[in-house]
C-alpha cells in the first residue's frame, strides 16, 4: 500500500500551480495580496489566520497540534525571509522543502509538512554581507561556506535554514559553471532536488520556478541520477535509498548501476552509509540488516535487466519513514494547568547540518503538525 499525495490524485497537469500554492501555504500566505496582516497570542506574534485555533490531525491520528504553533513557525521563517526582502536581495528556495510540500501525503495520516532544514539561495550577497545581515541567527558555517542559521520560535521550537550565495553553489564552483539561477537545477545529483523557486516574486507575477526533471521524476515516480558529480556520493546513497522507500518511487538504472558501483569499492559499505546517515539526518534511519536487504534487492533486479528498480517495504515501514524525521514527540503539551496550553513540550534530539561535517548538536525540534 502507497501514501497518495494530492499531485499524483488531482495536479498532475498543474505542478507549478500545486508547488505555487504549497509554498504559499507553508509561508502563511494566505491573502490575496500577499500581504500578512499579524496579531498576538500571548508572547506569540501569529498571522491573522490562526485567530480561529483550529486543531491540525498529527500523523498519529490520535493527537492534535494547535494552530498556534503552525502560525509561530511561519512567522519565524517569514521574519528571516524579510531580511533579504528589505535588502532588495534576489532569493529561491530550493531541494527537499519544495519535493516534501508537493509529495506530502494527503487523508487522515498526513500533516503540515516541517522540513527538516529549509535550503535559501541568495543572488545578490555575498558570504560576508550574508554574514551581517544573520549574524545573531548563525550557528556555524557549513563546510561548502554556507550558513547554518537556527531561528527560536518563543517557546515552541526552533527553524534551521541553510543559506548561501547562489555563486558558491558547490556546483558552480568545483565545475566552472556560470552561477546563474536558471543553471542552478542541473548541479543537484538528484532529479527530485533539482528544482527552486523565488522567493518574492514581483508585483502581479507567480513565482518563478526553475525545475530540471523534477515534475517528470514525480510524474513516473522514478529517482534518478541528475548531475554525478558529488564530494559526498556516500550521502548520495543514502538519501536515495530512504527516499526510494520513504515515497514507494523506484530508483532509474542509471542510479542503480551507480549505487552498485559505489558499494562495490567500499570495503564497508554497510558501515559508510550507516555513517552518512549520521551525518546527514543526526540519527539512523534504516539498519544495517534493511540496507543489506535493499542493496541485494537492487544487485539482483539489476543483474535481471530490470529499468525500475523497486524497494520494497511495508504500508507501516513507509509511515515509519515518513513520521520519524523529525522524531515523533509523544508528550507534546505541558501542563494545562501552567495556561500554557498552546506550546507544545520540546525534546532534545541530535540534528546536524545537510551540507555540515561539524558532530550533531543537541537541538530542539518542533512535534509533527
């Protein structure tokens, strides 16, 4: 059994119009106009919108999130979007924030979409202006030169971006290639990361999105290699074989040969990508016995001539997959008794950066709304 996404159910002849109007939502934008007319709720600043403290249905079907806390983490992201729009400065979202807002599930088990970190280039900055412009929201560089920014929610959680000048997109620099939005979608090694959008669009204009392969990918549910050239093909792997599962997509043979290549080589594979999931989500997300099931799954159907190779896992390890970054929080409120009743209970979990070598850090993770 598969999630359904609302894409796959009923968009799939208007992508840009569905991509356009899930980022609008997860930006709180809910106005005509574009406009965010704000209130308060307590120590809270929220959008207008969240006055009717209507519940959202968490993945677990049985708890409910607060509106409230939705509204907070929008107005968070918003308030460091704001800098770069009072600095006149060019920027696009970009890779997995996008890919999860269009492929979220849709029903009873799915929510909001959180992402884990939301990736923002800016065009028209460099390193050091990005530096004064966020300087109180910087947690460290990342090892490509970037920023990690960690933005506090008052008492609700914290919002983590990765922010960089479109010019020093690891792409354009190791390859020479011209830094250039419209260029930008052929450098990620995936064809479901390979997409941007623009984050203030002008006046009476939609959003511009730049896309190589990426509806496509949706469309034929097919992950595929969009630019090889990587320094972390290891993570490569490894995010590809979660998605694969995570979205019941099969992965191309192209992908397949290269995964196969890559473990090859390694004298421990099983070890590697057990590290690159470290690295890059702060936790393991699939063992060591799931791994080796996968990746002699994928030799054998290679080995068969098979162009889609399948990961096969359970209705209940999809949701698993789904569900278990950020972690579930099971005790979400404190105590009503507190008149705290809107903010949910935080719990320390290891993250640590896409793009960072750096270990994991203890940080505070919204729960699933």
């Amino acid at each position: 059994m598969m999630f359904k996404s609302e894409y796959n159910q009923t968009s799939r002849s208007s992508p840009k119009r569905l991509l356009r109007g899930r980022f609008a939502r997860f930006l709180g934008d809910f106005t005509a106009g574009g406009t965010y007319p704000r209130c308060r709720h307590g120590n809270i600043s929220l959008w207008e919108t969240s006055q009717d403290n209507r519940r959202i249905s968490s993945r677990t079907q049985a708890e409910y999130q607060p509106r409230a806390s939705l509204t907070a983490i929008q107005l968070a992201v918003n308030e460091v979007f704001d800098r770069f729009r009072a600095r006149n400065w060019c920027a696009w979202v970009a890779g997995g924030t996008l890919r999860d807002l269009v492929l979220e599930p849709s029903g009873a088990e799915c929510c909001y979409t959180i992402p884990r970190d939301i990736d923002v280039m800016i065009g028209d900055a460099s390193s050091h202006d990005l530096a004064n412009c966020l300087s109180d929201l910087i947690a460290r560089r990342t090892r490509f030169g970037g920023l990690h920014l960690v933005k506090k929610v008052a008492r609700v959680c914290e919002i983590h971006f990765d922010v960089w000048p479109l010019a020093d997109t690891w792409a354009f620099k190791a390859q020479g290639i011209k830094p250039e939005i419209s260029r930008f979608p052929s450098t990620p090694f995936l064809n479901l990361d390979a997409v941007a959008i623009e984050l203030y669009p002008r006046a009476n204009q939609p959003r511009a999105i730049y896309e190589r392969g990426f509806y496509q990918g949706i469309s034929t549910r097919v992950i595929d290699i969009n630019y090889e050239p990587n320094p972390s093909p290891d993570v490569c792997i490894a995010r590809a074989l979660i998605m694969a599962a995570k979205l019941q997509f099969a992965l191309s043979r192209r992908l397949a040969h290269f995964i196969c290549s890559w473990t090859s080589r390694q004298q421990d594979a099983l070890a590697a990508l057990g590290h690159a999931q470290l690295t890059h989500y702060g936790q393991m997300r699939c063992s060591a016995d799931e791994l080796h099931s996968w990746l002699s799954s994928i030799q054998q159907q290679v080995s068969a001539g098979s162009d889609r190779i399948e990961i096969r896992v359970s209705h209940a390890r999809q949701l698993g997959l789904w569900e278990d970054y950020p972690p579930l929080q099971k005790a979400w409120y404190t105590d009503r008794a507190g008149g705290d009743s809107d903010t949910p209970n935080l719990t320390r979990v290891p993250r640590r950066s896409q793009a960072d070598d750096t270990p994991a850090r203890n940080l505070l993770l919204p729960p699933q709304l």
